[in-house]
C-alpha cells in the first residue's frame, strides 16, 4: 500500500480508477454512436446546415473517442 494510505483510502483510489475507466469506456461508446450518425446524416441529410454540423461531429467525436482510448492505456 502507498505510504500514508490507509486501507479504506486505498480502496477508494482503486475504486476511483475503476470508475474512470468506466466512464471513458462508455463515453466512447456514446461518441461511435454519434460518429455513427453524423455519417448518415452527412451521407442522406437533405438540410446543408445540419450536414456541416455533422462534419463537425465526426471529426471532433473522433478526435475525442482517440484520446479517450490513448487513456485507457
């Protein structure tokens, strides 16, 4: 145990890091959702606005799902 951490604290950090991973892993998953839908959108959408936000989208979800799974490691 890491000096000064008390049974219970270190319990806590383990459980701290076990929540984090978590929440990463099911934000990348939400994100692919989105990626996955602002392609369609860009591919069929029939509103140009709406298409060029789906490029936004796709490029910073993407951007965000690669820096989420760089942290998992």
């Amino acid at each position: 145990m890491a000096r000064g951490l008390t049974p219970l604290g270190g319990l806590l950090l383990v459980a701290a890091v076990l929540c984090g991973r978590a929440f990463l892993t099911l934000m990348i998953q939400h994100h692919e959702g989105a990626v996955a839908m602002a392609k369609q959108e860009r591919a069929g959408g029939a509103h140009e606005p709406a298409r060029r936000m789906a490029a936004d989208i796709v490029s910073g979800q993407s951007a965000e799902i690669a820096t989420m799974r760089r942290l998992l490691r």
